[in-house]
C-alpha cells in the first residue's frame, strides 16, 4: 500500500494516463471518472482507501466501436495493467459484507475497475435517460441531487468528440423554472415543522424537540447548497459539502448551537438565528421581491417561527410555467423520499416520480 494518500481523482487520471490510454491505442474514446465514489466528489481520503476505492474510470466507446471491440479491451486491460500502481493495487475482488475491496493480484488477469462501455448505455443506467436527447421537468424532478451531483463532479481525462463535457455542462444545474420549484419545496419542509421544537418542548419532550431541531438543521444545510446552486450530496457528507460555502462560516456555530442545546427554547433561539441568516440569502438571490427575514410567534402560540412557507409561495408566484406552478409543493424525489435503495433505484424514482405527480 502506498505510503502517502493519493486523492483518488488525481491517481485515477495519472492511473489513465500512464497504464490505461496506451493499452486503447488509437481506437476513438471518451475517459473519466464520474459516478459512484468520494473521490469523484472529492471528499475521499486515506480511510476510502478500504473499499471500492482505487485506480478506476470510465471508458466511453461509440456505439459500433464498443460492439466490435468492449470485450478485448476488458480482456486486454485484465492482462496488460499493472498489478499495482503508484503503490495501490489494482485488483478488486469482492468482500464477504458485499463491499469490493483492492487487493494485490500475484499470479492472473488484473479484476480492474476500469468500465468499458457507450456513453448512452452509463447514462440511462445511471440516470434514467439520456440529457442529449433533452431533459424534462420529471427527469429533473426523478433525479436525486446525490446523482446530479456524482455526474457533474469527478474529472474527464479525455473527450476529444466533447459529448460527455456537453452532457456534464447541461446538468450543471437547474432550469430557473426548476430551481425555483425545488427551493419553495425546501422552504415548505421547513414551514411545515418549525413550530414542532417549542411545541415538544411545551409538553416536556426535549427529546422529541431535539429531534425536530434536528431534522429542520438539516432542511436547512441542504435548502444552502441549493440557494448556492450546488447539488447537496447524501447524508455522510451533506456537512462537508455544507462547510464548503462562505456562508456556513457564520452559520454553523448557530447550527452547531441548536444541536447541541438541551432545552427548547435555546433551540428556538439558535433557529431563529439561523432562519433569519438564510432568509437573508435567499433576498441577496433576487429570485423575489426582498422579505422580512426576522422571526415571529406562531399564529397566537408563543413559539417563534419564519414562517417559511412566505419564501416558498414567493417563489412559486414567479414561476412561470404553469404546469411546474401548479403541482403540489413536495419537491424532487428526495425531497420526499430519503430511502437508500429506493433513490439507488432509477426505474422506481422515475415511476414514483410519475405517480405523484400524475
């Protein structure tokens, strides 16, 4: 094992470079390494290299090239590739808990991680459908941010026909429509639960306060990465994804306050600091008219809220298609639904997507 930790995007452009382009040779190509992965979102370090981690990438063939040739370039790469580069191995075998771990290859073909297929096969298994062929508002809708995120991240090594750079740049980020629709989702999570913390509390459930607190800190981080147009990942690394915008400087000592605070009101007083720094982001946007950021007692109760839902029917007031306006304010797929497997599943967000909304 190597003894400095490469981050895996640079060993894994330095892997096709040096080891995997002169194996190709001339045969026409695409090379990046997007998908699955920390690393492709930056966020690996010596710990990933444990699992499913290591010198690996995509090779994208045109459709005919990968009919006549995908099989003997696996073959050839199973054979030619090091068994180890820069000190990882490049060997990956299957582990008893059905992770895939590096291990060193003495005798035998190489099993690398190095996927040779068409551009359009990895985007419909990946994403569902194909952007070059345009993308609609329930693909946009059907999409988890995890993999919008996993597509426009990571690195491309070599896209001399510029398709997968054009695919990359029209998942950059929302249609405005979208973008609009997708925050006042946020925002109505957040309305609909911000009187639960003082509520509990009333009742003398701290516990079931601090986890309402919880749930609205965490609304609250990824309702920030997507006022600063950044796909907010899956829940092991929202916070660092989170911590990398300017504004959370200020903000996570508020947020940090609120979970750490053992009574109700001081959560509400951590909220409310909270509410009022994001609101106040969400008027720097312009997408609407500037509000009143400050908080305020819920209806004739003496818990203090946003009333957040202000900020989504602003939003939704300037949309304007009306197909997108009118549909019920529960967001994309994981704005309402946060099972692993199901948001894994392409063809399951795609239909439950088209349920709901039908």
């Amino acid at each position: 094992m190597a003894s400095l930790f490469i981050p895996g995007l640079e060993l894994s452009r330095r892997f096709y470079e040096e080891a995997v382009r002169p194996i190709i040779g001339d045969l026409p190509h695409t090379a990046a390494r997007i998908g699955t992965g920390s690393e492709v979102l930056g966020f690996d370090t010596a710990r990933s290299a444990d699992h499913e981690w290591g010198p690996r990438l995509q090779v994208f063939l045109r459709g005919h090239d990968a009919a006549r040739h995908a099989l003997d370039l696996v073959k050839a790469l199973s054979l030619k590739l090091p068994k180890t580069f820069h000190g990882y191995p490049t060997h990956f075998a299957p582990t008893g808990n059905e992770h895939i771990r590096h291990m060193e290859a003495t005798d035998g073909p190489v099993f690398h991680r190095v996927d040779v297929t068409t551009l359009d096969t990895w985007l419909r298994c990946h994403l569902g459908f194909d952007p070059r062929e345009g993308t609609t508002t329930r693909d946009w809708l059907a999409t988890p941010t995890q993999t919008l995120a996993e597509i426009t991240a990571g690195a491309v090594f070599h896209d001399p026909a510029g398709e997968l750079t054009a695919v990359r740049s029209r998942l950059t980020w929302y249609p405005e429509p979208v973008w609009r629709y997708v925050l006042a989702c946020q925002w109505q999570r957040i309305s609909q639960e911000e009187a639960f913390v003082g509520r509990c509390g009333e009742v003398g459930d701290e516990l079931g306060s601090a986890v309402v607190a919880a749930r609205l800190v965490r609304d609250l981080m990824r309702l920030s990465l997507l006022m600063h147009r950044r796909y907010p990942p899956y829940g092991k690394w929202l916070g660092s994804a989170f911590a990398r915008l300017p504004f959370a400087a200020t903000v996570i000592p508020v947020l940090t306050g609120v979970l750490a605070a053992t009574t109700w009101r001081a959560r509400e007083d951590h909220l409310a600091a909270a509410y009022s720094a994001v609101a106040g982001l969400h008027n720097r946007l312009g997408l609407t008219e500037p509000l009143d950021p400050g908080t305020r007692p819920y209806h004739d109760r003496p818990f203090r809220v946003l009333h957040a839902e202000r900020f989504g029917q602003a939003l939704v007031a300037g949309i304007g298609d009306a197909g997108l306006r009118d549909l019920p304010l529960t967001g994309a797929i994981d704005q309402f639904a946060d099972n692993t497997d199901l948001l894994g599943d392409r063809a399951a967000t795609r239909a439950l997507t088209t349920a709901r909304f039908a």
